[in-house]
C-alpha cells in the first residue's frame, strides 16, 4: 500500500520530502498543538510497514 493511501484510510495526512533513495515524513496533529496522538502513532505504524515491504532499511 502506498503512503497516500493510507493517509486517506486514516484521514490523516502528513507532508513528504521525496530525495534520492530517502523519504522523509513529517507527522504532525496541528489540533493538538503539535503534540503526538494515537492516529499520528497508527499513521507512522503503518508507512513503516508499507515501507520494509517496498524494501526499505
């Protein structure tokens, strides 16, 4: 599954920086004041997961 696809699935969208061979993820919930919460936890969970079965290190 791809990373906008599970930001659509959680209706939690984060900001991405593409480079060469690197992908940086901002996650962030600007109604809490930037503090975490659980659905920025379950978002970063699951691109991790998208991202070891794409052959990421």
């Amino acid at each position: 599954m791809h990373i906008a696809a599970i930001q659509d699935d959680l209706g939690h969208h984060s900001d991405a920086t593409l480079g060469y061979r690197t992908l940086h993820v901002s996650i962030s919930s600007s109604d809490l004041g930037g503090r975490v919460a659980e659905h920025d936890i379950e978002l970063a969970r699951r691109i991790e997961a998208a991202s070891t079965a794409h052959g990421a290190v």
